[in-house]
C-alpha cells in the first residue's frame, strides 16, 4: 500500500487497519499458544475471540465505517477471526489430547500390586451352630420362634409348672431385675419360649427357639453366666415320646453322623415323663470304653455325651396356657448350646467364647464361614 495517498487513506480508514488487526490477532494467538489447560484456553478465547473482545468490538464498527471500506475492513477482521477460530480448535484438540495423557498415567491403576485387605469379621462358632441346628428343623417344617431374654417370672416359672420353692428359684441361680418383688428376671432357660409360643400361636406348634440364658454361675472353663439353649416343642394331637425319640435321632444324625441317642430317667417340671438325653459318642462311638490304649477326649473314654434335657409336656402346662390337654399333647427339649460347641469342636474352654478373638472363631469354623 504505497502511493501518495497512503496516509490520507489510512486516516480515513481509522480502525481497524491491518496492523490493528494483525496486533489483535498476534496477541490472540501468543495467548492461545501459552494456555496450559483447556480452562486457560477457554478464558483465552473468550478474552480474545469473545463479545468483548477487541476484534468482536473492531468487527462491530465496521458499520460505522464509509461503505466503500466496509468490505475491505470486513474481509480483514473476518480472516482474522477464522485464523483465530482454527487456532482455538487446533490447541484446544493439543490440550485435550495431553490432558488425556496425563489422566491416563496419573491415574494408571496397576491391578499387579499388592492389596492391603481389610481384615473381615466371622461369624461366632455359637451362631453358626445355631444356625445349623435351626436348619435341621426349619426343613422339616418347623419355625423359628424366639423370646425375650428380660422375661417375667410367670413365663420363667410358674407356667412352667416351676413352684415357688424349686431350687432354681433360689437366689443363687436367677439373675433378677431389682426390685425382686416385680417379678422380672433373665431368663434362665429358653423354656419361656415355649408358654409365649403356646399362648401366641396355633395349634398344631412346632417351634425351635434358640438364644442367650442367665444364670448367676462362676466364671471358669465350664461354666458362663451367659450361656445359649435350643429348645424345642410339640404340640399336636396324638404325640408321644416315640415322637420324641424319632425326633431326637434324626437331630442328632443330622449334627453329627450316624449316631445313636438314649433316654435316662429325669426330672423336669415342666415334663411328663422327663428324660436327659445323651448322645452316642461320634467320635470313638463307645470303642473307646474300657480300652485304655485308645482313650477319646470327646466323650472322656465314656462312650455317650450328655446332650440336653426332654419329656412329653406336663399337661399343666398345657392348661397353664389354655389348651385342652385331653385333646393336645406334645414333647420338648432343652440343649445346651456352647456345650454342643465344645465337645463338637474340641474346644475345652468357654472363657474363649466370649474373649472376642476372631482367631478361635475362625478355628472353630475351619475357614468355612
Ligand atoms: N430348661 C431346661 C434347663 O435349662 C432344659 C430342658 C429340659 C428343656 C427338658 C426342655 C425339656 O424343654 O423338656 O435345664
């Protein structure tokens, strides 16, 4: 653009010459080429390709601009921004590529590496067995049925036909709830379960309730004060002990193998006849009575295992509850829980059950559960 009139034109073109614009767009770019982030490219482009931005306000006057330079001034600003415009596009696929790049290293996961593993609970051996005892009978179609451990005297004892001057009323025994004279108690036997589910539930009844007892003893290796029984009750028409028996067989089959059970004569309130039942030993299976050179730890060389406590139900239980016991009958049973852990899993000591040491329980479940 040389000629005699180049600084008259100039003037009258005022803005936006060529070296405005080149200006604009040189600062556009250096500012496009020095974002880092595609945050940075944005406020770039907003700042130099942006409503606000000298070229959009340059290409806004143009309009102000004589007619014969419109087209010129148009063209120049129009190039300029599409130059621009494949700038912003071409650093911005730059950006976004490296971006990708460093997310793709930086947040590489490497499935290699050792783990930390958060170390898991397991479930304690006394409620394994309950479940497994449970099960035995849920698939016979019986049900669950559960009680609870701060419990009335009447469901403790007196409707268990349990006299006010039985043994296990005395102090020594039963955990009660100051003050004594309101009758509340812990439990000490799941046999309350049994008068709730007479008193709550239709007949015929065929419930199992395991849980948690009280009872004010010693601390040592055989004994708890806190300890678990599964009870079991019947009530139908027609039952009798052989019921029991068959029930009591199967039971102990399905725990421990092929075993055999027997009755000793005993003495239960809450029972008619009453018996304790013990339990063929499923270990030596008697091998090792009498024969000193093959001792059994599990039965103590003994050959039977003392298992639990059962009998047909006392009718005046069954009337203590309502039931017309010349038409019902039924049968029940009491095992001891942690009992049937020790002698089942070898595990000599109670105070380990309560220690809260997930290594004995793991023991115990053999890695199973
Ligand atoms: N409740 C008894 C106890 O704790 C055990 C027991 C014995 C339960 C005989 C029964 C039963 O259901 O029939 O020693």
């Amino acid at each position: 653009m040389s000629g005699p009139h180049e600084s008259v034109d100039s003037q009258r073109s005022t803005e936006p010459d060529s070296e405005v614009v080149n200006g604009y767009l040189h600062e556009a770019i250096a500012a496009i080429a020095a974002a880092t982030t595609t945050a940075e490219l944005k406020q770039a482009r907003l700042d130099h390709a942006g409503d606000r931005s000298p070229l959009a306000l340059a290409n806004r006057k143009i309009g102000t601009l004589p007619p014969a330079e419109r087209k010129e001034a148009g063209a120049r600003i129009g190039k300029a921004r599409g130059v621009l415009n494949q700038a912003v596009s071409a650093r911005q696929a730059e950006l976004a590529a490296l971006e990708l790049e460093t997310a793709l290293r930086d947040e590489h996961v490497d499935m290699t590496l050792p783990v930390h593993l958060t170390p898991q609970g397991a479930l304690h051996p006394i409620t394994a067995l309950i479940d497994d005892m449970c099960d035995v009978f849920v698939a016979m179609g019986w049900e669950v049925a559960e009680g609870p451990e701060l419990e009335a005297e009447w469901y403790n004892f007196d409707a268990l036909n349990i006299g006010p001057d039985h043994p296990s009323r005395a102090l020594q025994d039963t955990l009660w709830i100051d003050p004594p004279s309101d009758g509340k108690l812990l439990r000490t036997q799941t046999s309350p379960v049994q008068i709730r589910a007479l008193l709550e539930r239709d007949l015929p009844l065929y419930v199992v309730s395991p849980g948690k007892v009280f009872r004010a003893d010693e601390y040592d290796a055989t004994h708890l004060p806190v300890f678990h029984q599964l009870e079991g009750l019947v009530v139908d028409k027609g039952i009798s002990m052989a019921d029991l028996r068959g029930t009591l067989d199967h039971f102990a089959r399905a725990m421990f193998g092929d075993v055999r059970t027997r009755m000793r004569p005993h003495h239960f309130p809450f029972t008619e006849p009453s018996a304790e039942v013990d339990l063929e030993c499923f270990v030596c299976h008697g091998e090792s009575v009498g024969n000193p050179d093959a001792p059994c730890r599990t039965c103590r060389s003994e050959g039977w295992i003392e298992w639990g406590g059962c009998g047909v139900v006392n009718p005046r239980v069954l009337q203590a509850c309502g039931i017309d016991a010349s038409l019902y009958s039924g049968f029940a049973f009491g095992m001891g829980v942690d009992r049937t852990v020790m002698f089942r899993n070898n595990a000599p000591d109670l105070r380990d059950f309560v220690e809260g040491d997930i290594r004995f329980s793991r023991s115990l479940l053999g890695g199973a559960r």
